[in-house]
C-alpha cells in the first residue's frame, strides 16, 4: 500500500527494475497521458499539488531511468545490485560480484574519489567492456563528464596517484574519522550510556578517544589535497571513512556488510527522522563539503545550507524541495524516499507550530 | 475498548467475519454486487439491470435489489410497474424479504424494488438499516444485485461495503468523476474507521486519518500509525484495507481517450490510495440504448447485439470472472 512518495521510480511507472529502455518510454508515454493536465482521471482526487508532485516525479523517473548513468546511479542508490552497479571498488574483491571489476565505469566517480584527482586516471582507463552492461547505451567518456563537477584540472594531483602506495593503507591520521564507523550497534547503543570503552570492538590500533554519535565534525576534511594522505584501494581510489577505518582494523568484522558502500555509515535508526543535522552528520561522515555536494547534484549551494539549517522558511515549495532531498539523498546514499518523506513531514510540523 | 455489537452488524462487512460466515446457515446470497457512483443520472440503474440480466442468462440465480430507497426505479428499466411490496415493507410490516422478490419474466431473475414514499425514506434510522441488510443477506440466490442511490449517505455506503463486489460507474467526464472519487473515499474511510474500531485501535486511526494539510492521509499511513501501538491490528488492517478492492465500470464512452480514462482512474486510485481496483470495462454511448431506455426497455433484451449491450455482457463476464480464481481467497 505504498503511495507515489515511497516509490522508486519503477514503480511510479509501473516498471519492473530490469525493464528496456522502450518499456520505460511506453510507461512514461502512458502515464503522462494518465495524468496530465488533460487527464480528467485526477480531477478532484488528491489536491493539486500532489497531482503536480507525481507529475514531476514520473518525469524524473524518466529522465532518471533513461539515462544508463543515471538510472545505474539509482540503482544504486536504492539497493539494487547487478549490471548496473560497475563502478564501485573495493579492496575485498573477492566479496564482490564479479562485476566490479577494475574499471570505474558507470556513474562519475564519488567526488571522494575525484578529490583525489582520480578522474585524469578514470579519462585515461579504456572504454567499459559493454558486454557488461545492461543497457541500450554504454556510458562513455563525455557522459562521465556530464556528472562531474567542474574541477581545478586533474594534472597537479597526478602524481600522487601515482606514487600512493596502494596496499596497505596507511593509518588513517586524523582519528575523527573513524569515529563514524566504529558505531557497531552495540558500540552505538552503549554510547547511549557514555560506556563507550567496555562496547568498543577489540580492534588492533589504538582507539582514539572515539565520540559518539552525532560524529565529530570535520569541516571539509578532503576539500584540501594536503597531507595527510588519505588510504587508497588497489585502484588508488580513495574511500569513504567508512572503508579507510575498515582497512585500519577499527571496524567490526560484519558491519560492513557486502562492503558496498550504498549508504552511510552513520548509524542511522530505522525510525530516525532526516531533519538538516542530521543530513549534515552524513553528508560530513563521506567527508563532503557543502559545494561539492553543490556541484554534484547541481543544487544551490543555499539550499543546501537551508536544508541543514532547517530553516524551512527559506527553502523553495514542496514540490521543489521533494526534488532536492531527493538528489541530496541520492548523493549522500540514503532512500530517497525515505529522506524526503521524512523531512518533509518534520518541516510540516514545525511550519505548523509557527516560527 | 468497542466490541462487535449490534450496530456494528450493519456497518462492518459479511467478510470481516468469516469464521461466522461460515457457521452461518446455507441460506445466503452467494455474491453480493453493489453499483453506486455518487453521482445521479450516471447509469447506475442500466448498468445494475442489465448486469442482473446478463448474469440470469448466464444461469445464475439473481435477484436485483433497488436499494435507492428515495428514488427508486429498477423497475422501470426492466419495464415493469412498480411492485406492490417494497422494502419498506420490511420495516414498517416485518415482511420477509423473499416475498418481496417478484418475477421479472427473465428467467432467473426476480427484482425486489426499494420505493419507499415515506417522508424519511431515504434515511432510514440505523436500526431500519440493520434489518434491512439482515434480510436482505439472508436471500437465497447466487447473486444479489443492488442499485445504489445517488450521493454519500450513510445507507449508500454501507449497502455499497456489505457487497462482495463495489462496482463504480462513472462518466468520463469531470463531474462525474469527481463524485466518483468522493464516494469512493467515503467507503474507504468508512470502511477503515469501522474496521479500526473492531479492532479497538479507533483513536490511533482517527489520530492518524486528521489531515496534515491539505493533503489526504493513505491507508498506508493509518496502517503505519497503528502498526505503532499493534502489529497485529494493523496487519488485520491492512487485510481488510488491501479487500476494499473496488470494480469501476465507465458508461457512456464515446472515444478511445474514454476508454483510456477508465484504465486512468485505476492508475491514480492505485498511485494515490496504494489500492488496486479492477476496471471492468466501457460501456459505448449508444442512441439506440437511449431509445430504448426512453421506452423502458431493457437493453439487453430489445437492444441485444448493440455495442453497448455486448460491452455489457462483457462487463458481466468479467465480474464473474473474477471470482473464479480467487473465490478461495475471498
């Protein structure tokens, strides 16, 4: 019994996640014209708004879904793994499907990756096999750089792509960063009663004073390509914290999972509310700052201060808005659905109890 | 905590108690079909006629109910005069119900009218109601067919969510939709505070059901906030919810972009409400089936082999189809 808002995209047109391109089209096709401002199908159903929030939504599940970068993004983003996830690397790669393979194709690197100056090597790698992928379209070079943001140029930090030792990583330097991941749900739920030493997993370095949820904030702390180096996968590829204190030993056996980096590694609860803080606590536990989470998405940079702020006075009407959680979920891996659901309904509730 | 009582009876559905059904006597109609709309002069009444007309043909035993009791008039679409006995008679005389059931001369096909000139006929108190639904359950035929009044009052929606089968009607036009979809929201509402009640979770329902905005709450978010203080009574819920599965017919089409609008309303209700609904079919506009309709003949015997009254044979098929694979489940 789930409504347009918490639908993925195939399901708001009615597709299956392994529909063709073609299917998708005739999808859209039909359900513009079930829903248009013609259609008197949703006269006095719903009110207007909402009318014009699925029609924005069946839109951006088209231009989403019709996009094989995109639409493998997604994917991603909603926890459906197979052809369409080809980009992301891990150093375990024996626990990956064999689709992950060298080449970082598919959606434009993670801007943790592209801060390490990774897209001059990404431009020099050959074209992805197309055999892998499961779409009418393969990726190519110009449309990687479609979802790139704008960079400084990839040559000065070349070198050190090259020279950066790929195995094993080395400790990560700043302890803050591991503070993130550390949270095992037992780590989490002792932190809850300051007993943060008695629930920590035995790991092998020593454990920095670690701070409990909310994480500590680092502000920008990949923005500046200066030492410390940060860890690199096989590939160079830098990682989230999440995988850098893993390599460190600080994380848990298990609590990776796959080791799919498909959300963050904030210990977020199932009933947690997404208000601005704490997309703020995720988007700084990838180590984003605010204008390359800007430039990525290609949201205003306001917004997204507006959006962590809370101050819902100033962010743009729902319909708008829905757009932006939706993207900034998407970008920061969490459901989209769920973000913009949540925040939503929190920023109704404070606009209804008034400034 | 409200338990199931007598008033009750009348407004919770046949199939929320099935465990009862089935120690109920053999006596009962089989399927229960109810056409409404919301909105008068939609077709209701031609659609209810001849898919009782279809249905007997078919060699069901069915009987065709008017139950627009302040403005009845089956039986002039079947081209009869009105009968003697209504269903008022069960109220005010304590008439047993199949003495009311007169031969159409359709084979198989009786017709109980509902014309009731008392001043407050078409509201009859809740007790009146009971009764009426009681009786009218207790009917031994495969199918009982009710022809609903225009509007959302309370007698109409539940006659409208006694039926095993909700049939809308509706024209492919704004205002017919729009009445459409607010009778349709009155069932489902109805049909969730009842159920929310039976399962003593009314509060965390009605909680749940006051509007944030302007926006219209989904039976998937009541059944979150009940799910909160019950599982179980939620997961009932949402059973009973998942049940409200409505079967929309669309009368008068005139163009392919008619017949599409039928295949529209499925996909918003479905988007919007997170509710399957079935469509049935269109049902072509047609003069000769005005004509006739005029005469006060029934469509489907002076007009057979018209595309309308084929797209009602149709309509009628497809409603007992529908019970074929999933009479297990109901």
């Amino acid at each position: 019994m789930t409504t347009v808002e918490e639908q993925t995209l195939y399901d708001v047109l009615e597709v299956e996640p392994r529909a063709t391109v073609e299917e998708i089209r005739a999808a859209h096709a039909r359900a513009a014209e079930a829903f248009g401002p013609e259609s008197v199908a949703v006269y006095a159903l719903v009110d207007d708004a909402q009318v014009e929030a699925l029609r924005e939504r069946l839109a951006e599940a088209a231009e989403v879904l019709l996009d094989p970068i995109r639409r493998a993004s997604y994917d991603r983003s909603i926890g459906i793994q197979g052809p369409g996830m080809l980009w992301e690397e891990d150093e375990e790669d024996e626990e990956l499907p064999p689709v992950e393979v060298e080449e970082p194709v598919g959606p434009g690197p993670h801007p943790l990756e592209a801060e390490a100056g990774l897209e001059a090597e990404t431009a020099e790698k050959p074209p992805p096999a197309q055999g892998d992928l499961d779409f009418e379209v393969a990726p190519g070079d110009g449309q990687f750089g479609r979802e790139l943001p704008e960079r400084e140029g990839p040559a000065a930090s070349e070198p050190e792509v090259a020279t950066a030792p790929p195995e094993p990583p080395p400790e990560p330097v700043a302890p803050p960063v591991e503070s993130p991941v550390v949270e095992s749900e037992a780590a989490a739920a002792a932190s809850l009663h300051g007993d943060w030493a008695e629930a920590m997993p035995e790991v092998s370095p020593p454990a920095p004073e670690p701070v409990a949820f909310p994480p500590p904030v680092r502000a920008e702390p990949r923005a500046r390509r200066s030492p410390p180096p940060l860890p690199r996968s096989s590939l160079g590829l830098l990682r989230p914290a999440a995988a850098q204190a893993r390599a460190s030993g600080a994380v848990p056996e298990g609590t990776e999972g796959t080791g799919l980096p498909v959300r963050s590694r904030l210990d977020i609860p199932p009933d947690a509310e997404f208000n601005g803080e704490l997309l703020r606590q995720v988007r700084e536990s990838y180590g984003l700052s605010l204008q390359q989470v800007a430039d990525r998405t290609r949201i205003t940079r306001i917004h997204l201060e507006n959006v962590e702020a809370d101050r819902y006075e100033h962010l743009p009407a729902t319909v708008y808005l829905r757009g932006i959680l939706v993207n900034l979920a998407r970008e920061l891996r969490l459901d989209p659905a769920r973000v913009s659901k949540s925040y939503l309904l929190v920023a109704q509730r404070a606009q209804a109890r008034g400034p | 905590m409200k338990r199931f009582g007598l008033n009750n009876v009348v407004e919770l559905p046949g199939r929320a108690k099935s465990s009862r059904e089935d120690a109920a006597p053999a006596r009962r109609a089989r399927r229960i079909v109810a056409v409404g709309g919301g909105k008068g002069g939609i077709g209701k009444s031609l659609v209810s006629a001849n898919l009782g007309i279809a249905l007997a043909r078919a060699g069901h035993r069915v009987v065709l109910a008017d139950v627009d009791l302040g403005g009845a008039n089956l039986h002039t679409c079947l081209g009869m005069s009105q009968p003697q006995a209504t269903l008022s008679d069960v109220i005010t005389r304590g008439t047993r119900i199949e003495s009311l059931a007169v031969p159409t001369g359709i084979d198989n096909l009786r017709l109980i009218s509902g014309a009731m000139d008392a001043l407050d006929a078409a509201n009859p108190k809740a007790q009146a109601r009971a009764r009426l639904v009681a009786e009218l359950q207790s009917l031994d035929t495969d199918y009982l067919v009710l022809d609903l009044g225009a509007g959302t009052s309370l007698h109409t929606i539940d006659f409208f969510l006694l039926a095993d089968h909700g049939v809308l009607v509706l024209l492919p036009e704004p205002t017919s939709v729009e009445n459409a979809y607010r009778f349709l929201k009155a069932a489902l509402f109805r049909r969730l505070q009842q159920t929310a009640q039976s399962l003593g979770v009314a509060p965390q329902a009605e909680a749940a059901l006051a509007s944030q905005g302007s926006a219209l709450r989904t039976p998937g978010e009541v059944v979150r906030e009940v799910a909160k203080v019950s599982p179980e009574a939620a997961a009932q819920l949402e059973r009973t919810l998942r049940a409200f599965r409505v079967k929309l017919v669309v009368n008068q089409v005139r163009s392919e972009a008619d017949h599409s609008v039928g295949r529209a309303v499925v996909a918003a209700w479905k988007k919007f409400f997170g509710l399957e609904m079935d469509y049935l079919g269109g049902v072509a506009y047609d003069d000769a089936a005005w004509q006739l309709v005029r005469k006060r003949r029934p469509l489907l015997v002076d007009g057979a082999g018209s595309p309308s009254a084929t797209q009602l044979v149709a309509v009628a098929e497809a409603l007992v189809a529908l019970d074929r694979p999933r009479s297990s489940s109901r």
